[in-house]
C-alpha cells in the first residue's frame, strides 16, 4: 500500500470541505448519495441480526451481480452515481434473466445466496430432527443436488453464474448416489484442489445458528462438499466463526444506553477479525496471514476515510482515495477463498454494522464484486442487527426478499 503522508490527509481534508461547498446542483452531480451513505450507528427499534445477516448477503449478491468482471473506472463510468440500488441498473443488466424477474424488475441473486439458502434450510431441518455433522452434510449435499437439478431457479441456472468447481462437486456426489452401494462419506465431492470461494460464500448460515466453535467446525466440512482445498476450509472456518461472534455480540448494548460511536464499532470489529484469522490458523496459515494484512490495511484506509466523514460514496469521488481502494482489490481480488475472506475483511473492518456502505465497498471493486458483497453484507448485518435502514423500495425488487426474512426469523429462534 502508499504510504499515508500528512500533505496527503491534508489534501483530503481539504478536499471534503469543499465538497460540501459546492452548488447544490454540482453536489448532485458529483452524488446524490452523500447522506444516504452517511455512517450512522442509530440503534434499531428491533435487533434483527438474522434477519439483517441473509437481507445484507442476498442484497450485496443481487448489487455485486452486475458489477463483477469489471474493473473500476469501468463500474463509475457506468453507474455514475454509484450502483447503490436496482434503479442505478443499466438496460443490459436485465438481459438474460427469466421473464418473472424482467417483467417486474426484480434482481436476482447469484448462486452465492441461492446456495446459503439452501445451507440454511438444510440445518434449520438437521436442528429439528438432532441430526449429528455428518448427517447434516448429507441433508445438505442432497438439496444442494435438488435445487441444481431446478433449471429454472436453482442455484445452477445460467444466469447464477455458477462456479465450476461448486458443479463438479454436486455431480459428483450426485453420480455417487446413483451407485448400488453408495460409499459411506458420498458427500465429499470436494476436489483437493478446489481453493476458490463456491463454499466460503455460503457459511455465514452456520454462524447464525451455532456458537463460534461449532459454527467453524461445521463450516469446515461443508466445504469439503465442493471444495477440498486448506484454502477453502481455513476461509470457510473464518467466516462461520465471524458470522457466529458478531451475532453474539450486540454493539448497542454499551453502558451508558447510547448508540456505539464508530470508535466502538471499530474496537468490535477489531476483536472479532483477530478471532477469524485464529479460526483461520490450524488449517491454512496463508490465509490467516492474508486476513491479517487486509485488516492492516483497513486501519490505514480509515484514516483517509475520516475526512469524509465516512462517506463511501463521497471518498470514491476522489481520485486518490479510488486508488488505495483499487489497490486492495487487486491484490485480494476475491476468486481464491483466501482472497475472498481477505478482502470482506477489509470492507467490513470499516464499516462494521452499516450493510449499505459495507455492501457498497464491495460492490465497487475490481474482482469477484458478487461474493466479496455478499459476504460483507452478511457480517455487517450480523453485527449491526439493523434493516430499518433499509429502504423498503430497495427490499421489494431483491428476489426472495420475503423469504430470506422468514428464514431469518426462524434462524432467530432456534440459535444457540
């Protein structure tokens, strides 16, 4: 990374306040967003942190979509207000989806929330019926082969993009189940090679029903369902174990009854990251040390985010910030597990419990726009436990969006 130099935090400083100088038309034009992307930490009327942890995943899924496979000047240029909602979509972003999402304007997911659903209703099902780990990975390799096998709306359909190794996997397994005598562990469809991010994508589920120990351990041999790789397994651990302690832990619990200052936030999420690059450790050290650099690199990045107070939206109007966060994202561009964990760290690390602006972060990157997202999504809306800041237009053009509340609340009740 560029080193900070204090002329540099001048010229931000300096930067900011004119920016808030300008004619409120010139404001407009440069972003519309500046006080919908402010980073508040308000409590909720309702803690919701599953419910915010699936809306957060799906609603970075559904923006990332679109952005993926672009590079940044590419995603300003198009989207110059920022993509932020599904009314920032371009006319191409609607081709080629099913006619029940074109007609009506709804955005779908990717295979990324598709299948964390599917985990997720796989261990609501294990927890009814006490299923051990080895059951629950069977239940959930058995529906992750039925909704691949729904053309129309399963995690494989085109339009999901799905990875390659998350269809080797599951056809693999599925041809197993087709034998005589199917082998005892079927399951393991998981190639050793298999290190990208099809099954860290889809771990946050676990952490939202189990404690952080279990919640890692289970992830862990979820991934071996289509993805065998250490790389894999670490990231999968961590994210469960993150998911799992920051739904655990309530920021707006603080001693005086105020809302958490963005320090408090900070000081929250510090503690919680140190916990998954721990998680991360026995497995792949590669990956606990990439978790690590992210989240230096998120401390250094707060620092030139001060003087906009923030403001995500408003920080990318500037062409020296723009260049710090394009860096990371080249470096941790998020296909590989241990680059995806890493660079939903360094989102998150700085915006803890805001899912608008963290979904934000990772939708504008240069890489796997999608998962790194959706991922973020997740752990803010985890820790942050908020959807009242959620726009209710926002939430009536995401697919499923009923759904995933459902889930959410039932998550809610049977969570250890």
């Amino acid at each position: 990374m560029p080193h900070i130099r204090p002329t540099h935090y001048a010229l931000l400083t300096l930067l900011a306040a004119s920016y808030t100088n300008l004619h409120p038309m010139q404001g407009e034009a440069l972003g519309c967003r500046t006080q919908e992307y402010a980073d508040r930490h308000d409590p909720p009327k309702h803690y919701q942190p599953h419910v915010a942890a699936m809306l957060g995943g799906a609603l970075g899924d559904a923006l990332g979509r679109v952005t993926e496979f672009k590079g940044l000047g590419q995603i300003l240029n198009t989207y110059p207000n920022g993509c932020c909602s599904f009314e920032d979509f371009a006319n191409r972003d609607w081709w080629n989806l099913p006619e029940t999402f074109t007609d009506k304007r709804i955005a779908p997911y990717t295979d990324d929330t598709r299948m964390a659903l599917v985990v997720a209703k796989g261990l609501l099902s294990s927890i009814h019926r006490g299923k051990s780990c080895d059951e629950t990975m069977q239940e959930i390799a058995q529906l992750l082969i039925k909704d691949m096998n729904n053309d129309a709306f399963g995690w494989a359909a085109p339009y999901r993009a799905p990875g390659c190794a998350c269809l080797n996997g599951i056809s693999t397994i599925e041809s197993r189940l087709q034998e005589r005598r199917p082998q005892r562990n079927w399951w393991l469809g998981g190639d050793a090679n298999a290190g990208g991010c099809g099954s860290v994508m889809r771990a946050h589920p676990f952490g939202l029903l189990f404690d952080e120990d279990k919640a890692a351990a289970w992830a862990l041999e979820h991934s071996k369902i289509t993805h065998g790789h250490a790389m894999a397994l670490a990231a999968s651990a961590a994210m469960a174990w993150g998911t799992a302690r920051a739904r655990l832990t309530n920021p707006y619990e603080t001693e005086d009854g105020h809302e958490p200052s963005r320090q408090t936030a900070h000081e929250l999420v510090d503690t919680i990251i140190n916990g998954m690059a721990l998680a991360a450790t026995p497995y792949d050290t590669e990956t606990a040390e990439k978790i690590k650099d992210a989240h230096q690199i998120a401390h250094k990045v707060r620092e030139l985010l001060t003087p906009f107070d923030f403001n995500i939206h408003m920080a990318l109007q500037d062409q020296e910030f723009r260049a710090f966060h394009k860096e990371v994202f080249e470096r941790y561009p998020g296909w590989r597990a241990d680059d995806a964990i890493a660079a939903t760290v360094y989102a998150w690390a700085l915006f803890p419990t805001n899912i608008r602006s963290a979904i934000y972060v990772g939708v504008h990157t240069p890489g796997d726009s999608d998962s790194i997202a959706s991922m973020t999504g997740a752990l803010a809306g985890a820790l942050g436990g908020n959807i009242e800041n959620l726009p209710t237009a926002l939430l009536a053009q995401l697919e499923g969006s009923e759904e995933l509340q459902r889930i959410g609340r039932k998550m809610g009740k049977l969570a250890s």
